[in-house]
C-alpha cells in the first residue's frame, strides 16, 4: 500500500490502495476529498480561509478557496466526477486561548466555515466531520474506501 504525506499548506491524489496522511492539524483543516467510483482520494491541509485577504498568495494549496479549487480541478484531471465526490473534513480547532473576542484570532473557526462553504459552491456534500475543539489531530485518508482515521493525543483514535 503507498503512503503519500501531505505537508502544510499543500495537496495530494492517491487512487488504488493508497494512504494519504498529514500530521498536526490544528487550526487548519484536512479536506478530504473521495469519488468511490474510481477510489480516488484527495487531501487538501488548509491554512487559511480566504486567498483574497492575503497578498502573498501563491500557494493556492494554503487557502480554503483556492486550495479546495486546485484540488477537484486535478481530481477531475484524473478522471474524478464531481457529481460523485464527497468531503470529510478533520481540524479547525482553536489552539490556543485568547482574551479578546477578536474573530480574526478564530482561524480555526474561520476556516471550517471557509471550507464549508467553498464545497457548497461546488456542490460537494460534506458526509461527515471532526472539527473543533483545542486538540490537534493527526489523519490518515483511504482511497479504498474513503475512510478518514484521525489521531488526537487525549482523546483517542476514531474512524469517521
């Protein structure tokens, strides 16, 4: 079985038999991409919500938006159909506690709504998620069957 590492701020295909991890998900969040159909796999580690809000923003894989665009466009490259992918997303968890209530701090937060709602605009179904919390998670994404293992230290291991 290949093992493929998905780094921060960056994006992977695997297809037949394969494993696509990314280690340390805090505030940012896993997409994982999957069209059963061809056992396709994608993973996308994403940073931050909007490539808009930033200037340096060359790295599509980084954002919510462009990330997730860059992703199902190479899916569909390979042959994926994007009537037939479905999302699970892992992460978004707020790190760390701040005394203000300034939202801009909420990465975490920010980023699964970006998320959310750039897979709406694509029409993608999110089927399922662990997001949240203040625990990183480690995962491990299957293109056999699209199942997303997620590692946390404290609050064990859970297959969704």
């Amino acid at each position: 079985m290949e093992t493929i590492k998905v780094g921060m701020a960056d994006l992977n295909i695997i297809e037949n038999n394969g494993v696509l991890v990314t280690l340390g998900l805090g505030s940012c969040v896993g997409v994982a991409l999957y069209d059963k159909r061809k056992k396709m796999a994608g993973l996308a580690h994403v940073m931050l919500p909007s490539s808009k809000e930033i200037k340096n923003n060359s790295n599509k894989a980084k954002f919510a938006d462009s990330g997730i665009e860059v992703l199902v466009s190479k899916m569909e490259q390979l042959g994926a159909d994007k009537r037939y992918i479905v999302a699970k997303l892992a992460g978004g968890a707020q790190m760390f506690k701040f005394n203000s209530r300034a939202d801009v701090l909420k990465i975490g937060e920010r980023n699964v709504i970006a998320v959310k709602s750039k897979l709406k605009n694509l029409g993608i179904k999110v089927i399922s998620e662990d997001t949240g919390g203040n625990f990183g998670r480690t995962i491990e994404f299957s293109s056999n069957d699209g199942s997303l293992l997620i590692k946390t230290i404290g609050y064990g291991i859970k297959t969704i």
